[in-house]
C-alpha cells in the first residue's frame, strides 16, 4: 500500500461526509417504507399477508442497497475490493485490546453479554420507548398495515401464514440483509471514520445516526437508538470489531426467524 493511499484510508469523515452517507442509506428507505409503499398496497389491511410480502421485498431492496453502497465506498476509497481491503476497512478483524491493540480470543466472549442486552432490550425495552416516542409525536404511530410483526400477532393473519413459505423466505432474506446492509455500512463504513468530527463520542453519534435512519418505520427511532448506541456502537468501537456488532445484531433480532417458522408450520 502507498503512503498516499494509506492517509486516504486513515483520514476521517467531514460531518458532511457523514451526514451525505446516512443520507444515501436513509432516504431510500423513507421512500420505499413510506411512499412506495402505501402506494403499491391501497388494500394492506384487507390483505394483510400481500402487503407484508411487498413490504419487506422493498426494504430488502433498500437494505441490498446499503451494503452495495458501502462496498462501493470502500471501492473509491480503497481502489479495490479484495477481501483484506474490506476486512481493514470495515473492521471485520477479531476483538482489539484497547490497551495494546493487538487481538486476543478471550474478547469474544464480550458477545455473550452484548447480545443478551440487545435480544432483552429489544423485548423489554423497546415497546415503552416505542410508546414514549409515539406518545411525544402521535402521528408517528404507525398506521395498519405499516408494522409486519404487529399483522402477524393477529390470530387471522397467523392462519394465512400456514404454509406460507415465500413469505418466510422473504422474512430470512430481509433479516440477513438487515444485519450486513447496516452493519457494513453504519460500524464499518461510517464508525471508523466519525471520532474527526464527534471525538470519543462517536459512538453515541454513530448509534444516533442509525436509530434516525429508521425513516422507513419512525416510530421505533428512538429504540433503535439506544439499541444501537449501547449494543452494537459501544462494543465495535471499544474492542474495534465490527464482528462484535453483527453478533448483537443478530441475536437481537433472531427471535423472530423461528417465531415466523413455527406459524408458518402451523405449531402457534
């Protein structure tokens, strides 16, 4: 590597930088979760099972979307995308000890405890600041229709989702997208480069920016903020591993994958 291509690579983000990035990840999903959505599903609440289909092939696209534009951010940063490139870059190496720098195999077990908080605050958590949000902005409450899980806690809906296994594929596809799309972008791309403008908040900053990219279902904007904050920004920065992060990330989410199979096999 060049020194010239090593200052590019180690240089930080301008808060306009950091802003047009969340901005290209964020706008898109606005507009296929609040626009083409409603557009494209004027029966959602007669068809519940149709209109969580097209939602979550439009999120996935958007999600798809994040990871294609944080590789091609590494790509013009970084002139290629061969796998170390990407793996430096988006931190994609074992934990770091803070003091020494260097990886060490005990520091994964900081996933454990991570993932735990993230899974039980997702659950315990996250409702009341659904509420609080919805409570302070009340025409942040999602209309019907708008809120996938919300549908399919519904005893007619669960009844459709029998069988219903394009809809769990789709369910699967999204969720594994979810993890790499933001993850890739918001604690590869962006956490590395944030601590130029926030200094050692940028983790707070960078856990902030993804709650409010949520434009595609802002009424959990604020959860997904402190989620992010504390489970998925705080340990990618301290031990610098995005891995960390994905794992949480996982976890948090991976309840529903089984939930959604159990309905579809008929065993709720």
């Amino acid at each position: 590597m060049t020194n010239s291509t090593s200052t590019q690579s180690d240089s930080q983000y301008s808060l306009a930088n950091i802003l047009g990035i969340w901005a290209a990840a964020a706008v898109p999903m606005g507009i296929l979760g609040m626009v083409v959505y409603p557009a494209l599903t004027p029966d959602r609440v007669a068809d519940p099972l149709k209109a969580g289909s097209t939602r979550l092939i439009l999120l996935t696209a958007g999600l798809v979307w994040q990871l294609v534009l944080a590789m091609l951010i590494v790509y013009r940063e970084e002139g290629d995308l061969r796998w170390g490139t990407i793996r430096r870059r988006l931190w994609l190496n074992a934990p770091l000890d803070p003091k020494t720098g260097e990886p060490r195999r005990k520091l994964w077990l900081w996933a454990i405890p991570f993932s735990i908080l993230a899974l039980a605050a997702a659950q315990l958590i996250g409702p009341s600041l659904i509420r609080l949000l919805t409570g302070i902005l009340p025409f942040l409450t999602p209309a019907p229709g708008y809120d996938p899980m919300e549908a399919i806690l519904r005893p007619e809906v669960q009844a459709q989702l029998v069988g219903a296994w394009g809809f769990y594929g789709l369910f699967v596809v999204l969720a594994v997208f979810n993890i790499l799309g933001e993850e890739f972008l918001f604690r590869g791309v962006l956490l590395p480069k944030m601590e130029g403008v926030f200094g050692k908040w940028d983790w707070v900053a960078n856990g902030a920016l993804h709650g409010a990219y949520h434009l595609h279902q802002p009424w959990t904007i604020l959860a997904a903020a402190f989620g992010s904050i504390f489970f998925f920004a705080f340990p990618a920065k301290r031990w610098h591993s995005t891995w960390l992060a994905i794992i949480a990330h996982t976890v948090g989410n991976i309840i529903f994958i089984p939930l959604i199979l159990l309905i579809v096999l008929g065993l709720v």
